[in-house]
C-alpha cells in the first residue's frame, strides 16, 4: 500500500477496486520537492489490468487523482514518467498557476494538458453551492475518460473522491495530505449499480414484518416484489444488450391499453366526469365486458405521464421513421392524459415534458412549458370538479391517518402490506372508507419498510444525480433515451406525491391483493444497463488506445496547450502567442 524512500515520505496508494488486484508497483522516479531533493517515489495504482513495467497499457476508463496542499508538488516532475502511458493532463487549481503548470506540462511532457478554468478551488460562503455543482459535473466529464490524470488541490481532492467513489471513499476525506506528500488514487468507472439501496429496501422490509406483531401479506404480494427485482435485471440486461427502445415501446402500449379498460363498461365509483371526456365513458359503456378490473384514472395517468416522457424524447430526438411514429404516440398519449381528467397525471406530464425539452435548451423547453400549462389552464377551467379542493382534503385526512398509525413504529415502520390490513376509517366527501393506500410515495415506503426504505430511497436519487450532471456531449447513452428516461421518472415522483404508486391493489373474487409494482424498477433497470453499455464502450476505447509504457514523442508543438473553457469548445492556445 505504501511506497518509501528516504528521500521522500511515504505515499498513500489507491484503495482496493471491487474486483481488482493490486498490479506490480507503479515507480515514478525524479520526484523533486521544494529542497531540492529528488527520490524514488513507488506507489501502487489499483487498475484493472494495471501492467508492470515493459508491458502494454491496458488501463480501464477512469482519472487518476494526485492531490497536493500548497505549491509544494511540482506535478511536471511527478507526472514524467506517465509520459510512456499517454496521459491527458487536467490540472485544477488557482487560477494564476494554470497557465504556468499547463505549459510547463506541454513543453517538459510532450502531453495534451486540458485546463478546466471553471473548475478552482471550492468557494466559500453563498458560491459554495456553486463550486460543488461545478466539481461534480467536472467529475461526471472524466469519469469514464481513458488515460485522464487529474491534478486537483486538496480540497477539491476530497470532493471528487466523494463524487467518483461515493461511501467506499469516505475514509480517505479526512486522511491528513502534508504538503510535501502527493495522495494519489485510482478511479475506475463504473456503472451504475442499485445493488445497495435494493439490500437495503429488502432488510428494511423485513424488518418492519419481524418487529411489529400483526399479520404476513399474502403470497401474492412477496411474489409481485420477485417481479418487480426480475423486471429490474431484465430491463438492464436488454438495455446493455442495446434493446431498451423495445422496453419503451412496451411501456407506452400497456399505457395506453390501460385507458380503454379506466373507460370500460364498469368504470370505477371515485371519477371524474366532465364536459371533456363525457364522450369517452359513453362510449366505452359500450365496449365488451372484460375480466380485468377496471383501474382508477389516476393510476392510468400515471403511467401515461411516464409514457408521453418516452414518445417525446423520441419525437425530439430520433430520426426518420421512428421519429414520425413517436410524434403520433405523443400526440395520442397527450390526448389520452387529457381524458383521465386526474391534476396529478397532468403535472407529471407537464414536468416530464419539461424535462425532455431541456436537452434542445432553454427556448425549446419554455415554448413547452408555455403551450402546455396552457393547454392544462383551459382544461381546468372546463369543469367545476377540477377546481375543488375536495380531493385534497381527503389526501391530508389519509396522510393523517397514515403518520398516526405509523408513529409508534417510526424506525422499522409496520411493514409491507400491512397499511390496508391495519382496518383504519377515514372519512371523506364519498363517506367513510378503510383506508387501503397513503396516496403518498414517501409516505407509503416509510409505512412499508421503515427508515431503512426512505434511506434506500434517497440513495438511489443521489446515484441518479450523478449521471444528470453527466454532460450529454459525447456519451454512448442515447440522447432520446437520456431525456426520456429522466422524465419519466421525474414524472413518476411528482405523480408520488399525490398517488401510491409503488403499489397497487388487485381485486379478483372478492379478495383485494396488494402488490408492488414493477414499474420504477423497469425504468430503474433501463438507466443502470445503459450505463453498462456506456462503460463497456469506454472500457473497449481504453483498451484500443493502450500504448507500450515507453518513451514518446510530444503529440504537440511545444508550448501548445488545450484550453477547456465553460460552455466553449477547446481551442489551442500556442505559448508564442501569449
């Protein structure tokens, strides 16, 4: 783990990659500090396929990080012998030494040195929101880069540590850096994985069922939670396989045949009829009796919402046939949002929309957040029932009823299927009814599995987050499926705040049937196997690009430097010009 010389201090090498070995040591001789001194500083860089000296570079996409303090690291010195591996140069740090490192890089390596000029030293105060959003969208940039070697302050070190590593690097944010001691770490991209938060809904699951007495769910209800985790690793498996436009497209259509069955001759007691889809229920009085039951609306707008978030992207971001045919998707799945007549269907289509829109920028996306939230403005002003607030004090009596019956059991909560069993009456303008679902998300996970549900949860957003800031210039991800993934999901948790959506109730022969549904884990499986396919495809870059660890001639004229500007694509800046 450490590398010693009597001239220098010890090193700290990286940590131990999942699935990596430790490789032969990394030396990298002429190391100089601010005495004078120079030394063997050997260190052991945990990468995949790490190869010893003489042997061909076979290195995985992901930075290498050296953190300094103080002006003390001279990194042309440390960073010569990366020469032979062909390293791009990212230095982050004060802005009056950027220009000096870069050209010192350029002119002593014969290395393509790339200043980020946005990336500085964390800020203080207000800005600090700021420079961490920077840090962390500059970390998603190199994140999955072959041959990167990033320079950073301490500081910034320990955020990107934080950022390219999560939990696992914890222990190395605090690790004291003494100025004359360079930290140096591997990081390896990875894909996006769910496995700890899914461990950590299950334990919270059952421990919810073992610590709180009171009746077991039924078979039907463990078996739909098996479901939904097969659904997961199917979806991700297709999307690494590159199929997920196939997934897509299955979700739109069961979207839409669920509107026939909200519209069917047994519609259910608690909708909403009014002078806009009067039409719809007459004529699917009509329609043949199916065993199905018929499902609420605002469970088929839901799922609508997630499916406009599909067809869009592709409208938007496909080309040729597949982009005339989600146009008509969009505009029939639009229409069909319309008729369920639910408010929290049309803000998650709104906000999935909105979200879609973003990636052709900022005009694109206010023309549609303009058209639609006049479209969902006439519509509301259609019919009286749109404009009670009737539903919404019946919501508040069950999120009520649900915090009172779950406090008690605030950590483990009361278990999964356990909240219709519980036999609570709630009161509302269509009289007293048992209260079944929370109408909430939040609500409902906390209820089902506790403390440990929200924390999954919030862990699963904050993985999420990561792969937003990604920039989508350059990525093996499809841009429809970027844009389209992210709005159905984010219209999936807007529909959460007024809806139980990650549940749903089954009726068949008089039994009532609680069951998990599969479809954030489907969407969830998506976004991880393409993030599969994406690393592979960076994977395979890197492994193209691997050179003999040997010396090289300068790739550009001496002086010459790449300069990454904010929001500007690189242009060379020659030494003899400043």
């Amino acid at each position: 783990m450490e590398g010693r010389s009597s001239a220098v201090p010890p090193v700290v090498s990286a940590w131990r990659a999942a699935g990596a070995g430790y490789a032969a040591p990394y030396t990298l001789p002429q190391y100089a500090h601010d005495q004078g001194a120079t030394g063997t500083l050997a260190t052991t860089l945990t990468r995949e396929r790490l190869p010893a000296s003489g042997e061909a570079a076979r290195l995985g996409p992901g930075p290498v990080l050296i953190g300094c303090e103080g002006s003390s690291l001279r990194p042309e010195a440390l960073a010569r012998e990366l020469d032979g591996a062909r390293f791009d140069i990212v230095y982050t740090g004060p802005q009056r030494r950027i220009r000096e490192a870069a050209t010192a890089l350029a002119m002593r390596l014969g290395l393509r040195p790339v200043v980020h000029e946005a990336l500085q030293e964390l800020p203080g105060g207000p800005a600090a929101l700021a420079g961490l959003l920077r840090t962390a969208r500059f970390a998603q940039e190199v994140r999955l880069r072959p041959r990167v070697l990033v320079i950073a302050p301490g500081g910034t070190l320990r955020v990107l540590l934080l950022l390219l590593g999560g939990w696992r690097r914890l222990p190395w944010l605090w690790r004291p850096v003494p100025k004359s001691e360079p930290l140096i770490c591997a990081c390896e991209g990875a894909a996006l994985s769910l496995r700890g938060p899914f461990f950590l809904l299950l334990a919270g699951l059952a421990l919810g069922l073992i610590a709180v007495p009171g009746p077991w769910p039924g078979w039907t209800t463990f078996a739909s939670l098996l479901v939904a985790l097969l659904a997961y690793r199917w979806a991700a498996r297709t999307a690494a396989g590159g199929h997920a436009g196939r997934i897509a497209g299955l979700l739109v259509a069961l979207a839409l045949a669920g509107v026939p069955l909200a519209f069917g001759p047994d519609p259910v007691d608690h909708r909403k009829v009014t002078s806009f889809n009067a039409w719809a229920y007459r004529l699917g009085a009509h329609l043949p009796q199916i065993i199905l039951p018929a499902p609420n609306p605002n469970a088929v707008a839901g799922l609508l919402a997630v499916a406009l978030a599909l067809t869009a992207a592709v409208a938007l971001y496909g080309q040729g046939r597949r982009r005339h045919l989600a146009s008509a998707a969009t505009i029939l799945t639009a229409g069909a949002l319309i008729l369920t007549a639910s408010r929290t269907g049309w803000c998650a289509g709104v906000a999935a929309l909105l979200i879609v829109a973003a990636g052709r920028g900022r005009r694109v996306a206010t023309i549609a957040l303009g058209l639609s939230g006049l479209i969902v403005t006439a519509f509301l002003s259609t019919s009286p029932a749109l404009g009670s607030t009737i539903d919404l004090a019946i919501r508040q009596s069950l999120w009520q009823a649900t915090i009172a019956m779950v406090r008690s059991h605030a950590f483990t909560g009361i278990g999964l299927g356990r909240v219709a069993q519980a036999g609570i009456i709630v009161s509302g303008a269509f009289g007293q009814a048992r209260l079944e679902a929370t109408h909430n998300m939040l609500l409902q996970l906390w209820a089902d599995a506790g403390v440990l549900g929200l924390l999954a949860w919030a862990w699963t957003l904050l993985l999420l987050a990561r792969s937003v800031l990604a920039p989508v210039e350059g990525r093996a991800m499809p841009t429809w499926a970027i844009a389209g993934l992210y709005g159905a999901l984010l219209a999936f948790l807007v529909q959460g705040l007024f809806e139980t959506n990650t549940i749903f109730i089954w009726s068949t022969g008089g039994a009532r049937h609680q069951l998990v549904s599969p479809l954030p884990f489907i969407l969830l499986g998506l976004l991880s196997g393409l993030e599969q396919a994406e690393v592979h495809a960076a994977r395979a870059a890197a492994q193209a690009a691997s050179r003999p660890l040997r010396p090289m001639a300068p790739r550009l004229a001496p002086g010459q430097v790449t300069w990454l500007k904010q929001d500007a694509p690189p242009h060379h800046i020659s030494s003899s010009s400043r």
